[in-house]
C-alpha cells in the first residue's frame, strides 16, 4: 500500500514538473518589449471623394458558368449601390438660377461577404476523363463576368436613369435650401 502512494506522489510531482517546464517555456519564448519594434504606418494613396448614393443594391442571381466543357451552376449575392461623384459636378450661373451638371453615375458592385452569398450547387465535365472542379482563378472569373452583367443589367432596366434622377431632384433641393436661389439640376448627356 506505502508502495503505490510513493507511485502516485512521484507520478503528481512529474506531472507538476513537466507542466511547470511548458509554462516557463512558453513564457520565456514570448518576445520582450524591447525586441519588438514598431514601424509607423505609411499611406501609400490618398484620394478625396465625396458621392452621392441614391440605391443600395442586393441583389440574388442564379448563374451558369462553362469553362473549357466543365460547367458550374450556382448562386451568388451581390451588393452595392449606385452613386454620383459631386466633386465633379459642373457648376454655372444662368441669371439667378443655379445650373448644375451630375456627372456619370457610378456603379459599384462586388460579392456580399455574408455567409452563404455564393453557393455552388453542382459541377460536371463533358468529358467524364477529366477533372469536374473549377480553379479559384476560373471561379473568381466567372464571378467577375456575373458582376458585369449585374451591371449591364442594372442599366437596361432603368435603375441607373431612376437613380440619377433621384440624385437630380436631392442635389438640387439641398443646394436650393443652402444658397436660397432656384437650382436646375441635370444629369451628364451619357446618363
């Protein structure tokens, strides 16, 4: 009996040992204060813009994409808004009207970032030899693709056009209401 206590003290203070030995080695190889340096940040591009977003953008699309006889059906969400730089809007007098050009719309779309925002629901080749799986870099074109069209698309239904005209008559209220004169605001010919 006297044995097997002396067994499991010795066992205990091996233990404790060992343990305090990962402890001071973990401890001992986090790095001192004075050998960690910092180094200031540096600002590689500045660029100043003030927009005008009149339509945030979600938007769910099913898609197909086919490389090379390998083809992808899925889903993606995509996200955005449609804006209007105002630092290059175009400013003139006509009598005691305020005249004010909207410059192109702007629009920005990219995948969302929630959870499953791009879901791919099957793969398959034509050729049962090769390998049915896309690259990230093919992935990552066909979404590109899929941004574009969102964007063409975007266009031919008219948002882009309601979108400026929203810009239009909230551009014009505002400037109305800050300089106390009748303003007419239009939108750039390319619209």
């Amino acid at each position: 009996m006297r044995r097997i206590q002396i067994v499991l003290w010795l066992i205990l203070v091996l233990a404790l040992a060992v343990g305090g030995l990962a402890l001071w080695q973990r401890w001992s190889s986090s790095p001192a204060p004075e050998r960690v340096r910092y180094y200031p940040a540096r600002v590689s591009d500045i660029r100043s813009m003030v927009e005008l977003q009149t339509v945030e953008i979600y938007e769910e699309m099913p898609f197909k994409a086919a490389v090379g006889g390998r083809h992808l059906v899925g889903k993606i969400a995509l996200e955005g808004h449609i804006g209007f730089d105002l630092e290059k809007v175009a400013l003139s007098d006509q009598g005691d009207t305020l005249a004010v050009t909207l410059p192109s719309a702007t629009v920005t779309l990219r995948e969302s970032t929630e959870p499953g925002s791009y879901v791919v629901y099957d793969t398959w080749s034509d050729n049962p030899a090769k390998p049915k799986s896309f690259t990230a870099a093919e992935e990552n074109k066909a979404k590109r693709q899929l941004l574009q069209l969102a964007a063409r698309n975007l266009h031919k239904s008219g948002a882009v056009k309601r979108a400026g005209t929203n810009a239009a008559r909230t551009v014009a209220e505002m400037l109305s209401a800050a300089t106390g004169r009748p303003v007419k605001c239009t939108l750039a010919p390319d619209n």
